[in-house]
C-alpha cells in the first residue's frame, strides 16, 4: 500500500460563510461564500463549493435581534472525502449571530443627505466561487463607503447631532427594531485535525473583528447600536471601502496580513518537530503548539473520546458499537453538530486496532440537494445528520435496514426486520462495562476540571457548551498593539509569530 504523503500546508483555507443579503423574515436562505483566503485554489485540493452547506447545514438563518452573547456560539467539526483518492479534510467551523441593521444591505440614500453605498462586491454566489475580494488584492470595482461617518471615525458625522434627547431616543428605539441577526461561520479546512486549537485561532479572529468594530464606535463617539457591527459588514463583503486614508481599511488589512501569516504556517513533523504559532502577544495568551504523534503510534484524538459513553451511556454505547463491528448500517442524529460530529468519529477511534473501511460522513447537511440519496448507498456506512433532516426530507422513505441513534433521547431505534444483535460473551461483557463507566467517571471529572482550569482549554472547546478564550478580553484593553515581525527558530520547536493587527485608537 503507497503511503501518502504529508500535506505541505497547516491550513488550507480560511473561509466567511453567510447571506450577503440577510433576510428580515425569519427564513432559512441558501448560505454563501462571503470571503475566502487565499483567494486562489491549491492545485491538489481546490476549494470544494459545497463547503458553504457543511459550516452551516441547516440553511443561513436569520433571526429577531436578541442579545447576543459567547454561549450564542458554537462550534463543531465535519469532513470533507475525496471519493477517488480517500483523502480526508477536515472542517473547523465557529457559528454565530452577527447583528444587521434592516436596509444595510442595499444600496440606498437616507433623506440627511447622506449617501449610502453599500453594495455586495460583485452580488455572485457560492456557487460560482465569487466572495468579495481580499483587501490586499484590491478589487476594481470597490465602491465608496461613506456611510454616516463609519470610515472616517469622524465624531461630526453623527446623524443625531443637534437633535433633542427625547429624538435621540426615539430614534435608538428604532435602530434596534431595524436590527435583526443573521447566521455567519468562520472555518478553517486543513489536512491535520487539530481541532482545538484550529478552534481557538478562528475564536480569536472573531474577537479580532468584534474589536475593530467597537473601537471604531469609541473614535466616532456613536452609540454602541448603530455602529458595533461596522467591520463584520466590511469583513462579510456587504460594505464596500475605498477611501485609503481610513483607519476601517487599515484595520481590514492587518487582519487580513493575520490570516495570511496563520495560513503560512508550517506544518509539524511527525514525531519529531512541534510548530508553536504566536497568534497574540505572550502578556495574552500563550503560543499555540501543533505537534502530531510518531506515525507507528496511536493517531491523533483531539476530542473526548467518551462523549458517547457520556451521551447514550454504556449499554447503548455497546450496542451501537456492535452494529458498527457487524457492518450495519447505522445513523445517528442530534440537535448539536458537535455532539453529532464528535460521537461519530469517536464509534470510528474506538474500533482500534481495526479500520472502518466504509463511509463515514460526521455531518450530513440538511440543506444540500439530494442529501438523502447517500443513505440509499448498499454498503454499510455511519453518518450524523442534524435532527431536522428527516423533517424537511419528508418524501424520503428510509432504508428498512439502517438503525437510528437519537443522541438528545439516548435511544437507538432498531429497523423493523433487524435481526437480534449477538449478545457479548460472559463474563467478558460484565468486566467490559465495569470498566467503561469506571473511565466514564473518571475522564468526566477530568473534562469538568480542563473546562475550569485556566491552562488546558483543548477539552472545554470540544464540550458541548463553548467556553469563552482566557484572556482574550484584554485585548480590548491595549490602546497599541505592536506588530511584531515573523520569527522562526529551528530546532525541536519551530516558533512561528503570527501577530494580531495593530489597531490605534
């Protein structure tokens, strides 16, 4: 058997998944591809269009404002397999709500004379691979954004200025039942299943943006509402910037130079060399270490390996894993895409010393045409699907042999002309739960302590409730952030310096 080479990469893509232009009316819209990085395809993994379906599986929701906080977060994990060659990439994906302003995303005059060019760079879809183009590859047709101020971070350019409290009251009343949320993802694809710490990178971007955006309301001296989401909309592609002098575009090219150097950084050598990436200055946060085991050893598990015993518990657990071993097919479904995701590839390690040789798809989008036809494949297969998918696949009749784990319920439902699964051997089976819910115990308490401690948040990030990144609110604190230059040191570490924008007041 050939044995396939590494990939040269850490990351492969950095990826913006949102509507372009949300929809006020509750409904689920198609997701689309926002803003990509590098803007160009690798010759040996373009980047695949369904991508957009997988970071958000149920369609791009948008929603009544409501105040938004970290456990609004979440994140999860899916994968993408080349059918022909069996290589799998891995998706690392943080969604959120984002807030929008009604009629920011058109291009529209207000009756003060202010011009409002807000427009979608090229108004293309996922579908023809067309995001906004990156800011340090200026696009020909950028348009001006002078909207109300927000570029020039001028105080003067308040719409209210002059008026009375009583006006200015009623207008903040109106701005925010003008303001609605809208779905938006970030996600990192790569070869190398990092996913803690690939979660961690995309969590601090976010923080990163949510930052400029707040300093920009701090410079103008506007109201937190009406300006707090002015670099997401900048980010997203929904507001066009030209002015070269703004401290909005200078903001939007030190986080793009960000994203650059994170994709630029080198990949760890098996057993032998670790990576250390300084995404934030040391006082912040420490680096962020990548390092993968010696190939002849166990593979890399960066997720709790338990969650299965912990969601459906032992008994069921045990079933599951016996029709994996007999090569049923199996499906499991759950609310939670990382509960989902995680259970999945976790049935998949716990088979060790043996390979699943069949497919195994994490995450099956809702929202992907024809999903439903991969579960009428004749070989034996483990996929996650959200909760709702049977729900909006109304006309599809399930395979009479496929059995069904509910992870919210703790069920396994079994096909209508299932045969009896085997039982496990005595006393065998009695010593094998013994000691699974001795482990089960046991890694529960140790993943309550991680989430808790103010070292080790790998298993809080995989925990079912996202756990914000210590420190990182300080950011918001430092009035000069200095950028340093890239530095590298060979040797058992390779230290790569990737820095956060350098964001003035």
């Amino acid at each position: 058997m050939e044995k396939k080479k590494p990939c040269p990469r850490l990351l492969d893509y950095l990826v913006v998944v949102g509507a372009r232009q949300p929809s006020s009316d509750s409904v689920a819209q198609t997701p689309q591809l926002l803003r990509r990085y590098p803007l160009e395809d690798h010759h040996d993994f373009p980047l695949p269009p369904d991508v957009v379906f997988f970071c958000q599986p149920e369609g791009c929701l948008s929603i009544r404002q409501r105040r938004v906080s970290l456990r609004d977060d979440s994140s999860f994990v899916f994968t993408l397999t080349d059918k022909d060659s069996g290589t799998t990439r891995y998706g690392i994906c943080v969604n959120f709500y984002r807030s929008f302003q009604r009629g920011h995303h058109r291009a529209r005059g207000d009756k003060g004379g202010h011009a409002a060019a807000e427009t979608a760079s090229d108004g293309s879809d996922a579908s023809s691979g067309g995001p906004p183009s990156s800011v340090l590859s200026p696009p020909n047709n950028a348009e001006s954004a002078a909207t109300s101020g927000e570029e020039s971070g001028k105080p003067g350019a308040e719409p209210n200025a002059g008026k009375s409290p009583q006006h200015r009251r009623s207008a903040a009343k109106m701005a925010a039942r003008n303001r609605n949320s809208t779905l938006t993802s970030l996600c990192i694809l790569s070869h190398y299943p990092f996913f803690s710490t690939f979660r961690e990178c995309l969590y601090i971007l976010k923080r990163l943006v949510d930052c400029c955006s707040q300093r920009l309301t701090q410079r103008a001296g506007l109201p937190r509402t009406t300006q707090r989401d002015t670099m997401w909309r900048v980010f997203t592609g929904a507001l066009s910037v030209e002015e070269k002098g703004s401290q909005l575009l200078a903001d939007l090219r030190e986080i793009e130079s960000w994203v650059y150097r994170l994709l630029r950084s080198p990949v760890p050598v098996a057993g032998q060399r670790r990576v250390d990436v300084e995404v934030l200055p040391h006082a912040l946060k420490r680096p962020l270490t990548f390092a993968l085991p010696d190939n002849s050893r166990f593979s890399m598990v960066d997720f709790p390996l338990h969650l299965p015993l912990e969601l459906l518990g032992v008994d069921a657990c045990l079933q599951v894993l016996s029709c994996v071993l007999l090569e049923h097919k199996v499906i499991l479904q759950s609310r939670d895409y990382n509960a989902l995701s995680m259970s999945v590839m976790a049935f998949v390690a716990m088979i060790y010393p043996l390979e699943y040789m069949f497919p195994v798809i994490p995450l099956l989008p809702t929202c992907m045409a024809s999903a439903e036809q991969l579960l009428l494949a004749p070989t034996p297969y483990i996929i996650g699907v959200p909760a709702s998918f049977f729900l909006y696949k109304a006309d599809f009749k399930m395979p009479d042999d496929l059995w069904l784990v509910d992870l919210d319920s703790s069920k396994v439902i079994a096909p209508t002309n299932a045969e009896i699964l085997p039982p496990l051997p005595e006393p065998e089976a009695l010593e094998l739960k013994k000691h699974l819910k001795q482990c089960l115990v046991r890694l529960t308490v140790i993943t309550q302590k991680q989430i808790f401690s103010s070292e080790n948040k790998a298993l809080a990030s995989m925990s079912l409730n996202t756990q914000p990144i210590l420190n990182l609110e300080k950011f918001q604190e430092v009035h000069e952030m200095p950028l340093l230059p890239p530095r590298t040191r060979q040797s058992l570490a390779f230290l790569h310096r990737v820095q956060p924008p350098h964001l003035r007041q």
